[in-house]
C-alpha cells in the first residue's frame, strides 16, 4: 500500500508558517524539529533556554496561542497557524512587563538560566484568570503561584523570591521600568542558514481516512502531545524517524456524554479534563488524577490517547480507566474495535494496539451513585512518576460495598486490577476488620520490584496504607 499524495488531503507540510511576538514567520523546517530550536537556531530568538531538553526544568516555557508549554516538547508542524510568544516579546512600548519590573523588585534573579521560563509560566497564570486583580479580586494564594511555576526550576535564588513578584505583578504593586534596548531583539532574516539536524520529518492529515492510509504505509509514529515521543527522541530511544502528527484530527477531540457513556476523544489534554463541566459533573476523578500530571506545561500537552499508549505502569490516568470500566476504541484501515481497559495492557508498555491502528476515543459507563477515591504517591509534590496510584471505585447498597473496583500503577509491569482485594471488599461493610484485611489482601496482592524511585516493601506497604484509609475514610470512622 502506498501513502496517499494527491492534493486533495491537504497534509500540512513546510513551511509552517506561525507568529512569534505578533510577528510571521516562516519555517521551511522538517516538522518534528522542536520549537526551541526553531526560535534559538533558525530565528536567533535565544531567551528561551535548553536545560534539560526533558520537560523537566521548564527553562524553555514560551506561551503557545496563551497557554505555558516547553518548547523543547513541541513539534513545529503543531505551531502551524498559531501564535508563539517568548520572553524577548515580554517588554512592549520600551517598558518591561511588570512581572519582569517585579522579578527585578523582588531580587527573583541570580544566574538567569531560570528566568525566562519563570517569566513565561508566570505571565500565563497572571493572563489566566486565576491570580486575581487587584483592586477588586483577592490576591492568589502561595499555593496557586506555587502551582503554576511547578514547572519550572531554579537552582540559585530559592524560590520565595519569585513567588513573591508573581505576587507583586498580581496585586499591580510594581513600578514602570523602561527596557534596555538590547531586549528588543529582531527575528533572525531570511538569509539565516537553516542547520541540519536530522528532526524527523511529520505528516498531519485532516481526516481518519488520510491517517490511516499512513499508518498503514508504515514508518510512522502517531504523534499527539509529544510529552512521551520528543523525551524518548532525544534520550535517543530508537523509533520511526516519521511523525505522524494527529493534531489536526477533530476526530479525536472533545468530551461529550452520549448513551449513557462519557465519551472522552483521545486527544484530550489533562488541562482540558481538569476545567470540563462534564467531567466535573460526571467523572471528577479524571480532573483529580490530571490535576497530579507533571505540572502546567505537562497538562497543556499531554493528552489521554498518549497515556495509554504508552502504557507505563506507572501511567496516572491508567488505574482511573480500570476503576472506571472504561472502554478503548481503536480504528485503522480494518475499521472500528472497542476493548476494555482491563484487557488493553497485556505486558510491561505493550498495548492490544495494532500497528496500524491509532486510539480514537475512551468510553466510560455513566454509572449513578458510584464513588471513586484517587490517590497518588510520589517522591516530590509535582514532575514526579509515581511510586504509587491507586483508584478504588465502588457503590454503597445497604450499608455494603458493591461493584468494587480496585486499580493500580506502578506495582507490576502493567496497571493492574487488584481482583483479589476487590473480593475482600464486596459485598461487606466499610468496618475496621474489612479494612485491615482488605489492605493485607492488597498488599500480598502486588508484585512490585525494588528500582530508582523506590523499594517493593515500601510500595507494598504504602498500598495497603492508602487503600485501609480509603475505607476509613468511606466509612467515617
Ligand atoms: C516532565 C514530564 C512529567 C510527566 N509527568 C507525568 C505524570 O505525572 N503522570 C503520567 O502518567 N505521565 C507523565 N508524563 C508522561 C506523559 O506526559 C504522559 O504519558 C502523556 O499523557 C503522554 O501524552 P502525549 O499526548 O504527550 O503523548 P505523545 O508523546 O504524543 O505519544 C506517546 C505515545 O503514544 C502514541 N500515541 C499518542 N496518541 C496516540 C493515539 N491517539 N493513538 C495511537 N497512539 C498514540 C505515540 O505514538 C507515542 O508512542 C510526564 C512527562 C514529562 C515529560
Ligand atoms: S529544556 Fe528543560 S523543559 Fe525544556
Ligand atoms: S536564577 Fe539561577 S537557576 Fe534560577
């Protein structure tokens, strides 16, 4: 089978073509060169810097159509269209923003590497709507600024300073302070040699039919946020050079409620599943475990589709679909399948996937009176993998537990049910006794493994610990 070439399927190819602090550019780049390298070596726009080139340093953030992102994680052909703002587009009219007057104010700057990443994260939350105004709405709390700048680390000053100019550009207590004219960098011009990297080259088809046609093709790797794929790639983990960019797939968007289910399209972000009304009305465990994801510019990006694809064990989302009796639905050439979560996840990171198959939608039964209590063990409060995840869904009949669902990450080579522990629970009341077995059942249960992040006793134990509180804590006593 050959990829489809004619005209009429409008795959989005170079030059990508996007505004970068209100000016057009042009990118006659390979689509899966990162943004950061596009501003820092084609445009010549180096405020944004490289720490880790992981999403774990946040020292590259820059604003993507307003939201925070870590440009060394997104694909240039997914900027197509849209509207880029880095730090050197910050200062406007010979004035610095007032958040860079605050960082000045409030001593938030030693050696600088942080700084343009800080500036970015914390001009998203100031512009989100959530930090407050003064005079009329109350000033964010430590904990909001706190939240919004996880992202981003800072080895020098600590970060109470910077805190404290969110603050300060938050409350508009900052003084004017005029830009030295060296911030005023221009875009890098056309004459600029383009260097050869070897970044993958991307296709973004519009319709399913196009991106099955590719997939079929062979040598593509879907492509949805890239928080996964671009960290692989340049940890040098071999895989296809080819993107196949689904972002342009309305297909896989939006969350819905349709026969008695929750429909969530695969392309759905932790950012979005945190502020749905529906989710919050009908499953607000998913916006709990999103909101425990990395930190903003993870949420921005990161979808549910690329979650259960890559199928780690220690995928936050994959114990609430198990909880949840969440369904897959898959399609490619061959048509549409639906599986259940608790079949998808066969071994250590493989899917029921096909090779030529690409995750569509997750359904979820809608499921009246059910209770589901989340909970996540890490080694710091955010950026961290799980140690433990744990989701127990269940229904109260009569005083009795029913319909217990009890799920888990990071414990085995795949998310597992805990079917088990699970027997331990139905059908009996929520006392101490049904809790301290149930929390012993669990914790023979699991099959965990010493590594890095932390020990099998630990993990057994802590597994235990947190499902005899979820029972207390169901049960009131
Ligand atoms: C700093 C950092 C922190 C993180 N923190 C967490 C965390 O706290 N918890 C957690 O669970 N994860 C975490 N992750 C991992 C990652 O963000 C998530 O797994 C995320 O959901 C991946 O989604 P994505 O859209 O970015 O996937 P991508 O990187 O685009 O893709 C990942 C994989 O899925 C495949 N894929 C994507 N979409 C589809 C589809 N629709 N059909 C078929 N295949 C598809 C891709 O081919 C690829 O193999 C973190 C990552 C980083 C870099
Ligand atoms: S360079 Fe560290 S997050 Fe991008
Ligand atoms: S000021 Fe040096 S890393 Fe933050």
């Amino acid at each position: 089978m050959t990829a489809p070439t004619s005209a009429s399927q409008k795959l989005v190819t170079a030059p990508f073509r996007f505004t970068v602090n209100g000016q057009p550019v042009e990118a006659a780049v390979p689509g899966g060169r990162r943004l950061l390298d596009v501003l820092r070596l084609d445009l010549g726009l180096t405020g944004s810097k490289e720490g880790c080139g992981e999403g774990e340093c946040g020292a590259c953030s820059v604003l993507l159509d307003g939201e925070v992102v870590d440009s060394c994680l997104v694909p240039v052909c997914q900027v197509e269209g849209r509207e880029v703002r880095t730090v050197e587009g910050l200062a406007t009219g010979g004035r610095l923003d007032p958040l860079q007057a605050a960082i000045v104010e409030a001593g938030g700057v030693q050696c600088g590497i942080c700084t343009p990443g800080m500036l970015m994260a914390g001009r998203a939350f100031l512009d989100s709507g959530n930090a407050g105004a003064a005079p009329t709405s109350a000033a964010p709390t430590d904990a909001a600024i706190r939240e919004a700048i996880a992202g981003n680390l800072c080895r020098c000053t600590g970060y109470g300073r910077i805190v404290e100019a969110i603050r300060l550009a938050a409350e508009g207590r900052v003084s004017t302070m005029s830009a030295p004219d060296a911030m005023a960098v221009p875009l890098a011009g056309a004459d600029r040699r383009l260097l050869d990297l070897g970044d993958p080259e991307a296709e973004t088809p519009r319709t399913l039919a196009e991106a099955y046609a590719l997939l079929a093709d062979g040598g593509r790797r879907p492509l949805a946020g890239g928080t996964d794929a671009l960290v692989e790639r340049t940890a040098g983990v071999p895989g296809a050079d080819r993107y196949l960019d689904l972002a342009a797939l309305d297909a896989l968007l939006g969350i819905r409620v349709l026969d008695g289910a929750l429909i969530l399209g695969a392309a759905t972000t932790y950012a979005e599943l945190r502020r749905d009304p529906l989710i919050a009305e009908h499953a607000s465990v998913l916006a709990e475990m999103s909101a425990e994801v990395g930190a903003a510019q993870i949420q921005n990006r990161g979808t549910l589709g690329g979650n259960i694809a890559t199928a780690s064990p220690a995928g936050d989302s994959l114990p609430v679909l198990l909880a949840l009796d969440a369904e897959i639905v898959v399609g490619g050439v061959r048509g549409e399948r639906t599986l259940p979560a608790a079949s998808f996840f066969p071994a250590y990171r493989r899917t029921a996937l096909a090779a030529d198959e690409l995750i569509l939608r997750i359904r979820i039964p809608l499921v009246p009176d059910r209770t589901v209590a989340f909970r996540k063990v890490g080694t710091r409060r955010a950026q961290a993998i799980s140690v433990v995840v744990l989701a127990v869904a269940w229904r109260w009949q009569n005083g009795l537990w029913r319909d217990v669902r009890v799920a888990l990450g990071s414990v085995a080579p795949t998310p597992i049910r805990a079917r088990a522990t699970e027997a331990a629970l139905e059908g009996m009341p929520p006392t101490a006794r049904v809790a301290a077995v149930a929390a012993a059942t669990l914790a023979a249960e699991i099959t965990p493994i010493d590594d890095v992040r932390s020990t099998a006793v630990y993990r057994r134990t802590v597994a235990g610990r947190i499902l005899h509180r979820i029972v207390r804590d169901a049960a009131g006593w």
